[in-house]
C-alpha cells in the first residue's frame, strides 16, 4: 500500500509540475502555496539572473520578462559567453573555464 500511495503522490507532483509549467502560473500571479501567492510582483530581494546568449534550454527571452516585472527592478543580468570545448553549453556556466575566471568573480560579487 505505501508503495501504491508513493507511486500516487509521484504521478500527482509530475501533474502539478507540467501544469505549472504549461499555465506559466508564476508569471501570470496564479500560483498559490500555502494560502500565499507567489509571483514577481511578491519578490521583494535582489534577483541575480546569468543568461547564454545562445542557449536553447533558457534563453534570455525566457527571463528577462520576469526580471522586467519585479516590483523594484532591483535585479542584475549576468551573460555567460560560452567556453570551447563545454559539450552542454547549459553545463558551462558551471564548469566551463571562462565562467570561472569571468563570471563567477562577478557573481561572488554580487552575492557579498
């Protein structure tokens, strides 16, 4: 039975998830959690957004809407260039060789 109900709660969560997603219910101030609603007009801290240029997984059309609708424009965008060499350019921000010696100065910046 708890693997049952396990497999239930999996299935459910996977259902939220893609309604999430496909209802873009952040963006559009529709997401309710615990009674609160959570959208960009709610965000109240600095935001650090890093974008590629030439990514496909996250382009910068898919955040900048979202930086463009916090409350106090209080938000910093980052542009990772891309390294040679970095198959999964979506990984590079992470390992590449020029995210560590040019972004991530910026970016511990930022966060002190």
């Amino acid at each position: 039975k708890a693997v049952l109900r396990q497999d239930a709660a999996v299935k459910k969560l996977f259902a939220d998830v893609v309604a999430l997603y496909r209802e873009d219910r952040f963006m559009r101030g529709t997401l309710r959690i615990t009674g609160q609603t959570a959208a960009p007009s709610n965000v109240t801290m600095p935001v650090l957004a890093v974008v590629d240029p030439d990514s496909d997984v996250v382009p910068p059309s898919s955040v900048i809407p979202f930086l463009d609708a916090l409350p106090d424009r209080n938000w910093t965008l980052l542009h990772y260039e891309g390294d040679t060499g970095i198959a999964l350019r979506h990984v590079g921000v992470l390992a590449g060789r020029n995210a560590h010696h040019l972004l991530w100065p910026e970016i511990l910046a930022w966060i002190r």
